[in-house]
C-alpha cells in the first residue's frame, strides 16, 4: 500500500483482505518498520512483535514517521516491529459492517488474520503480540477462545486496561447512550468506535455479567489454560489494574509482570517517558521477555507467573 523511508527506518504498509468472516470488505492495515542498511541476516534473527492499538486509537498511538515513539525505541533495540489497525481506524478501511463490529471480531477472526501474514512474512518465526487498552482484552480474548491455535505465536502482552468501560457499568441508563451507530471520545482520541463495541464492553463489565460471553466462553477461566505465556505492563510496580480477573491470573500464577519506569503508562506506551532505569525501560523488558527461555530465570523487572505476592 504504501512504502516510504522515515529518518532512517524503511516504512512499509500492507493492505489485508483476510475474507474470513460474514463481512467481506475488511481490510486491515499492517505497517512494517525496519531499519535502513542492516544486512538481511541480521534482520531475521529479530524477534518479532505486533503492537495493537488501543480503543479511540490507530497506529498514531505507537508510530509518528520521524518524531520519536516507542515504535522507533523498540527498532532501535533490536526488534521486528509490526503495527496492525483495527478495523476502520487509521489506514484499514471502514468496512461495511462496521456499525456492527465488536471486539470479539477482531478477537476471532483479524488477530488471526494478521498473525498468519506476519509469520509468513518473516520466515515463520515465533511472533510476539503488545496490546494497548482493548487492543491487549482483544489478545485475551482471542486467546481465550481458542482463535490462536496451531498458530506460530509466542506470547501475549498487554498493557493498561483491557476493557476500558469496566466502570461504566455502574452509571444507570449508560448503555441507552451509546445506542446510536458510532461512538467518540475525542479526549480517548482521533478515531470513531462502533457503539456495538461500546455496549459489549459496558454489558459484560456488569457486576453479574461474565466476561467472553459475546464468544461463548467464560474468558478468565479459559485463560487459566493458556498455554501461549501471558504477561502485563505495570508502572513502577504498581499493578493497580482495575480488571479483577487480571489480578486473579496473577494470583493463581498465569501471568507475568513487566515493571517498567516512567512517569505514566501512557508516555511509556507511547515513547515519551524520559529518565528511569534504562534497563527498566519498555524496549530493554520486551528485549528481555521475548529471547528469554521461557520457565527459565528472568531478567530485572520481569515478574515470573506465580512469583508475586497474592493481592489483599
């Protein structure tokens, strides 16, 4: 779709037409950055990371061309970065079902999609999943359901909350407000959210309500299951994740932590924290998190599944 050259990385975009779902217009944008004369060789020994956008967002949240983003730090540290677009955000286009997405669409069939051409694209090597927001609950959740199977993927990270509307649920009569066809929040940010997939998320954060039930599945628990390891991005130790069945995973041993410094999660994510611990840093954890043998001994501020202290 598009290739171009931005202060020394190579900017490659790709155009899927995955056509594995009722709705055949999607088309999902996939952005390759890599850095100019490297030799081949060395580029396929990279690990490989997909970074997913969060809700409100696109690619924008991780990559602005010559400006400094994490995009660049993590390249910079001798990654294979890859950036998907949610359906309808940034460079994917608006499919014509997109009044009706949910994020169990991009769960069950895109996450997938996108994986398969990844993989293929670089050798077929293990390739590692970020996501921001509900760009990480979409990863839970299409793990959860079984979408990632026989799939050549090696972990799942997320970061913040996974399903931004868990407090909602308590304002009564919210779900009557977002009954039109597109929702906004330009302070969240730039792009519309099907208010499809703004409901979904109020319903299933309902007190009796149970998470994975738009795919008919009871998600924390499959999630206790999951044999592709799991891990969480926390600020200076602070694991104050308002998501209850996060914490529980972390209780019963199903996910690690990746206690990064910064002032703020969002200028982590999205490259503008400054000082701190280099070796605390994002790009120095995910370096570290994805050549690790996993089971092994883990580097500084890698928590290992089951070795944090059980929440109050």
């Amino acid at each position: 779709m598009v290739a171009e050259q931005s202060d020394g990385l190579a900017e490659d975009v790709y155009l899927l037409k995955p056509n594995n779902s009722d709705d055949k217009s999607v088309e999902l944008a996939v952005t390759h950055l890599s850095p100019l004369n490297v030799p081949a060789a060395i580029l396929r020994n990279r690990p490989v990371l997909i970074l997913l956008h969060g809700q409100y967002q696109n690619r924008n949240a991780f990559w602005r061309g010559a400006e400094q983003s994490v995009s660049r730090q993590l390249v910079s540290a001798g990654i294979d970065v890859w950036l998907m677009e949610m359906r309808g955000h940034g460079l994917s286009a608006v499919n014509t079902d997109f009044d009706t997405d949910t994020l169990a669409d991009t769960a069950r069939y895109d996450i997938p999609a996108v994986t398969r051409f990844v993989a293929e694209m670089t050798g077929e090597r293990p390739v590692h999943w970020l996501g921001k927001g509900i760009g990480g609950g979409a990863l839970l959740m299409s793990q959860g359901a079984g979408a990632l199977l026989d799939l050549p993927v090696a972990s799942l990270i997320g970061s913040g909350d996974p399903f931004g509307c868990a407090g909602w649920s308590r304002l009564p009569g919210l779900t009557s407000l977002v009954a039109g066809r597109k929702c906004r929040d330009e302070l969240a940010g730039p792009e519309m959210e099907s208010c499809a997939l703004i409901k979904n998320l109020i319903v299933e954060s309902r007190k009796l309500s149970r998470r994975g039930a738009a795919m008919g599945i009871d998600l924390w628990y499959q999630l206790r299951k999951a044999s592709v390891p799991l891990a969480w991005i926390s600020v200076d130790k602070t694991r104050d994740w308002s998501e209850r069945g996060l914490r529980n995973l972390l209780q019963q041993g199903n996910l690690s932590v990746l206690d990064v410094t910064g002032e703020s999660l969002d200028a982590v994510m999205s490259g503008r924290s400054g000082g701190g611990d280099p070796l605390r840093s994002l790009p120095a954890l995910l370096d570290g998190w994805m050549n690790q043998d996993y089971g092994q001994e883990m580097g500084d501020g890698i928590s290992a599944a089951g070795e944090v202290a059980p929440f109050a």
